[in-house]
C-alpha cells in the first residue's frame, strides 16, 4: 500500500494512477493521516468493456436465496 499526500499526489497524479492500475492501492492522506480511507484502485475491465467491480469478488449467496424465482429469470441474470 502506497500512502501519499494530497499535494504530492495531485503533483504526481499519473504516477499514482500508474502504480494504481498496476495494482497497488494508493491511500490519499492530509498531513500523514489517510482521509476517509479514500484508495485509488484500479478497475479491471472485463473483455467487451464491461466495468468489473472487485467489491464483489468472492461474494455468495445460499441456494436458498433462489427458491421461488423462475428458472428462465435466474438464466438471465447469468448472461445464458
């Protein structure tokens, strides 16, 4: 993890975004204290362009969640 201050981040912004997309995460500070636990973090794009959100990687839900909703539904949902 990469702690920064603002006025060194926003003088070396690209340096940041680069270590960023390279998948370090960059924490922006005021002061040496972080602000608001406020990270760059890169975007993975998946192919076709849509954004992929790593918010949810490695989320679930039980089996049970899907009782009652109709098959064809659920398909849809999975992109089949």
């Amino acid at each position: 993890m990469i702690r920064v201050n603002i006025q060194e981040a926003m003088t070396h912004l690209s340096r940041y975004l680069g270590a960023a997309e390279g998948g370090a995460a960059v924490v922006l500070c005021r002061h040496n204290k972080p602000v608001e636990e406020l990270r760059l973090i890169p975007i993975a794009l998946a192919s076709a362009g849509t954004p992929r959100f790593e918010l949810w990687a490695g989320f679930g839900v039980s089996e049970s969640f899907f009782e009652g909703v109709p098959g064809d539904l659920i398909q849809a949902f999975n992109g089949e």
